[in-house]
C-alpha cells in the first residue's frame, strides 16, 4: 500500500519519522507553513520558508520521500497586520519554488476580523499567482486550516463565505478545506471544496470517525492527514485510518484513492506535484 501523507509537520519531527514513514509506504508529504509554537518576526518567516523550501525536500530524499510545501502566514499570527503585509509581499517569490504547491495553511483561528482580512489577502496571491499577474506560482493551490472545536462551525461558514465572494476567480476543485468533522465536512463538499480530515489523539477525528465520515459521504473529494507536529500528534494515525477501513470490508481500490490518489489528483493540479495516481486494476493484473 502507498501513501501521500497530505498534511504533516515534518520540521518538527525527527529523521527517524522519515524512516518510519518510508518504511511503512509513504511516498510523498506535504507540508503546510503553520504557527511554530511562538510568534516570530518577519525574518523569522523568511528563515522557515527557505526550511520548507530547500532543506526539508533534501531531508525526505533520503528516504525516498518527495517532500512538497505550502506557503503562508498562518492565522495565528494574522493577528498583526504590520507583521502580515511585509510576509505577504514576500510570499510570491516562494510559490515560484520547484516544491511549493501553493498557499496555505491559511484560515482562521479565533474567527477575528484581522485573521478575516489576512485570508482574503492569501487568497487573493493566490489567484494572482494562479493568473500569472505576478511573479512565480502559476499554480497556486489553497490549502486552509479550519479553527477548533468551539470555533470550528462559525469559522468554517465565514471561510465559505469569504470564498464565495471571489465568484469565479476561485475553483472550488482547487481548495482543500482541512480539519473538517461531521458538523462541517458536508458543508465543504457540498459547495464542491476538497475536504481533509485530520486525525488527532486529542481532538478532531479519531480512525473510526474518520471511517464513518468516508462510508457516509463518500470517498470523493476525501483526503486523510495526521497533521503531526510539535504537539502530542502521531504520523501513523493516517496508516490506523487506513486499517480500520481495512478490518470494516474496504477493499483496496478505495484505499488506495482515498490515501494515495486523491491527493495525487489534488495536488497535481500543480504540475510541481509529479507523483500520478496509481491504477489499481493495473497492477492487480501485474501482481
Ligand atoms: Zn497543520
């Protein structure tokens, strides 16, 4: 079995984590820009985006892992507008490197109107970069963080609100809405978004939720993310999702789309993203 982890924190894991995700079939990460667990200054992002940019894809090689990005401010931070309109500016630059997919994760956090404005900045350089009006990233995917518990209905509705009101300069097809559990999943694919889940030891979705989700609103437009990062998190609850799919009856054709090709159909509408789906007819007939 293969698998593109389609939301991990890889700069606040260990090389060992590469090996362990090598050595259990994934083929691919990527990795969303987020809050590193303290504010930082401007120069500070600049550093991080040149750790996602050149050194974690050198870090995943290794291991045979292809390692892809996304670049942004996240919505923790959006908080400071001073601070967001200089990372902003730099932002363009990096959607042109040769692993970022696009830009995110960008969203909302506590649903503030900063955080509000921020967003649609983010995703206005997107569909700039997506229409060649500025430099680089001409295939500027949007990856977005819905907020926590509490916080997550409002916030999701004003993200699709938001979204709504760039008309047609945005592709639903396009967006991934993360983080997205029984209240709000429908909400995102019904308007025709991405829809990502996360599974959390603490929070969000557990394998067997995350399982209920699949069978009851079907496996398309689905994707599946540990989202591990410097918090108590875990790479491999992707892999127990994909298990207890497995022990319910789920045969590996959907396995295969929902933990493999339906990233690689997503994130290959950036032609930065070079892993196809796999055609599962195909190689059972190899086999
Ligand atoms: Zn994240």
């Amino acid at each position: 079995m293969f698998f593109i982890d389609p939301h991990i924190h890889m700069v606040s894991r260990t090389t060992a984590d590469y090996e362990m995700l090598a050595l259990s079939g994934v083929v691919a990460v990527s990795e969303p820009a987020f809050w590193a667990g303290f504010d930082r200054s401007p120069a500070g992002f600049m550093d991080y985006f040149r750790q996602l940019t050149e050194c974690e894809p050198r870090r995943a090689a290794q291991f045979g892992i292809e390692h892809y990005c996304w670049i942004c401010l996240n919505p923790k931070e959006a908080e400071d507008l001073g601070k967001a309109r200089e990372v902003l500016a730099e932002i363009p630059s990096f959607l042109a490197c040769p692993n970022v997919l696009g830009v995110g994760e960008i969203g909302l956090n506590k649903n503030t109107p900063n955080e509000a404005k921020v967003f649609q900045q983010h995703v206005q350089l997107a569909i700039e970069a997506t229409h060649g009006t500025r430099n680089g990233g001409k295939h500027a995917l949007i990856l977005i963080h819905t907020p926590h518990l509490e916080d997550k209905l409002k916030g999701t509705r004003m993200i699709l609100d938001m979204l709504r009101d760039f008309g047609s300069a945005i592709d639903p097809a396009r967006v991934l809405i993360d983080h997205v559990e029984e209240h709000t999943i429908s909400l995102v694919k019904d308007a025709g978004y991405w829809a990502g889940m996360t599974i959390y030891p603490i929070s969000k979705a557990t394998p067997a939720r995350a399982v209920d989700m699949i069978e009851l609103y079907g496996a398309e437009r689905l994707c599946v993310n540990a989202a591990a990062d410097w918090g108590v998190s875990d790479p491999l609850n992707t892999h127990r999702t994909m298990l207890e799919a497995q022990r319910r009856g789920h045969k590996l054709p959907e396995l295969l789309k929902v933990f493999h090709n339906n990233p690689a159909e997503f994130f290959g509408q950036n032609p930065n993203f070079k892993i196809k789906p796999i055609d599962v007819l195909q190689r059972t007939h190899q086999q």
